[in-house]
C-alpha cells in the first residue's frame, strides 16, 4: 500500500474514531437532559448533522480501501 494512502487512511480512521466517541457523548448528554426535561432539539439536530458527517467519513474510508486493494 502507497505511504501516502496508508497515512490517509490512518488520519481518516482517527477522526471516525474521535467523531464515534463525540456522538456517543452527545447521545448520553440528551438522554440526561430529555429525562431533566429540557428542550434538546438543538442537540438533536447537531447530533443528527454528526452522524450524516460520519457516514460520509465512513464512505471514504471505503473507497481508499478498495483503492488500496486494487494497487498492486
């Protein structure tokens, strides 16, 4: 595998990594708050836009691998 499309990968798999662990604090964060009784369609939605973000980051990540294993 290419050095470059290793560290690319490596950087990618980082930030999914960090971006999981966001949404799941988020996700416990509104949980604390619906049962407190707060409003938390704000958080809802930035919540909903993250993991649009890590789908997307997701589907890269798929592509440099299959990138990866077409190279000889």
């Amino acid at each position: 595998m290419d050095l470059d499309l290793r560290n690319e990968l490596e950087e990618l798999l980082d930030d999914i990594r960090k971006r999981q662990r966001h949404i799941e604090d988020q996700v416990f964060l509104i949980s604390v708050l619906d049962r407190d009784g707060h409003n938390t369609l704000e958080q809802q939605a930035k919540l909903k836009h993250e993991r649009k973000q890590l789908a997307l980051q997701m589907e890269m990540q798929t592509k440099l691998l299959h990138k990866a294993n077409l190279q000889p």
